[in-house]
C-alpha cells in the first residue's frame, strides 16, 4: 500500500514539475523562430486596450503597428528600438537595441542560461516566466515573458518601468515562417 501511495504522489508530483520550461527550451523555441507575425493586444497602466499587428523576423528586427485609433509604431532595426509617433512632426524616440530586454529575444543566438540579463525563472500555473532587465540599470524596470508549452510559444509579456507603469502585451496565434520585406523595418522615412 505504501509503494501504491509513494508512486501515486511521485506520478501526481510529476507534471508540476515538469511543467516548467528550462531556459534552454525557450533558447531552442527562440532560434528556430526565424519570422513570425500575428496579432497582440496592449493593456496598458491606465486600463486602456490597444491592439495591432506584430512582425517579427530574427535576428536583431520586430515591428508593432498599433491599430487606429493609435497611431504609434515600434520598430527594432539597426541595433536600436524606435518609437514613431505618426501624429507628430517629431524624429523617433531611440533607444539602443541592447539596453532593452527586446535584445533577448532577438539576438543571433540566444542562449538564457548565459544572459545576463535574466533575473528570474519561474512557473505560474499556465506558464514559464522569464524575467529580464538591464543588469547595469535596473532602475528602469524589467520585462517578465510568459512562455506556453506544446508547442513552446512566447505567449506575453509585461513590462514593469522604473516608474511602476505596467504594460501587459499579450500575443495572438503567431504565424511562424514565410516571408518578412526587409522594408518594414526601414525606419528611414521616418527620420529615423
């Protein structure tokens, strides 16, 4: 009776466990990612949704297009995260590509074990969460992604600024593979 009790709460026990991705399964899901693009909805600090269409094509580019009434547009390129304010007359914000969490998940290679930048490696109950921030400014916040298995698939993130502002970005069904122009990440005709 005993042996039936051990192997029941060792069997029990098991898919708890085994629930939670190690970081070199998500590192495998994100450099077999080449493109991808589907859509996402935005729920920013304020409690107000926006929503648009992600682009990703690794390594090193993604684009999110807000849908109207947003008129924003991120763009990662050329080792830099801009931000376009179609509305304004204004150059994009830039910020440099690796003082983001974003160089994660686009870099060539990429390996969390070794980054430097995750903190944190957690489950849920539904999901792997992986926290990143800059190791020499962590003042300005960090980003927790949260990562599904069967099949592995990045599913959302929240970005926590050093302001204690919260956007959470959750991602729809991404379309894997295919062709991604190099054009729409050309963030030339914006000043940028």
């Amino acid at each position: 009776m005993r042996l039936i009790a051990l192997f029941l709460a060792l069997v029990m026990a098991g898919p708890v466990a085994a629930d939670k991705l190690p970081l070199s399964e998500i590192s495998k899901y994100l450099n077999q990612l080449k493109t991808a693009q589907g859509e996402f909805t935005q729920i920013n600090d304020d409690g107000t949704i926006s929503t648009g269409e992600i682009l990703i094509k690794r390594p090193g580019k993604m684009r999110f297009e807000y849908n109207p009434p947003d008129e924003a547009l991120v763009i990662a390129a050329n080792q830099a995260v801009y931000i376009v304010d179609k509305k304004s007359n204004q150059p994009p914000e830039t910020y440099p590509l690796r003082r983001t969490p974003l160089s994660i998940i686009l870099a060539r290679n990429v390996d969390l074990g070794q980054a430097s930048m995750v903190t944190g490696h957690s489950f849920d109950g539904t999901a792997t969460v992986v926290t990143a921030q800059d190791p020499e400014r962590p003042e300005i916040g960090n980003i927790q992604m949260m990562f599904t298995a069967n099949p592995v698939e990045l599913r959302q993130w929240v970005i926590n600024d050093g302001n204690g502002i919260s956007t959470t970005v959750v991602l729809g069904a991404l379309k894997s593979g295919g062709r991604i122009a190099n054009s729409k990440f050309d963030i030339s005709q914006f000043g940028g």
